[in-house]
C-alpha cells in the first residue's frame, strides 16, 4: 500500500477512535487505564509527543482539547465520576 494512503487510513482510524471515545463519555479514564493500559489522557500525551517530533509546538491543554473535544476541565466537570 502506498505511504501516504496508509497515513490517511490511519489517521482516519484515529479520528474514528476519537468520535468513539467522545460517544462513550460514561467510559471513564481509569476503566480505560484498567482494561486498555491506556487512556484519553494517554492519547493527548502521545499526540502531543509526536507534534514535538515534527517540530509542532501544541500545549498540554489544546492536545487534550483535541482528544476530549472540548476544554478538559469542562470534560471533568462534566463526565468524570
């Protein structure tokens, strides 16, 4: 398969695990952490991990505002238990 076809699967498989994790709201990080060894949090760490690796600068909060979908202390306030 072409490079840049494997990229744009897997940067749509991504975003589709993305939309699935904001669809499951009620799934809270520490069943994540538990089940998985990893969580949103995980994720916002390694997306903003491998924008540094690119030369990319995001913050702690935007990469975490990309995977929650909203400002994370709205999502805590919100969802978390």
């Amino acid at each position: 398969m072409e490079n840049i076809k494997n990229k744009e699967l897997q940067s749509a498989t991504f975003e589709r695990l993305l939309q699935h994790l904001d669809e499951r709201k009620d799934v809270q990080n520490i069943d994540l952490m538990n089940l998985a060894g990893f969580c949103r949090n995980c994720l916002s760490r390694w997306y903003r991990e491998e924008a540094e690796k690119k030369g990319i600068n995001i913050s702690e909060l935007d990469a975490k505002k990309h995977i929650y979908k909203m400002p994370y202390s709205e999502w805590k306030e919100k969802y978390q238990k």
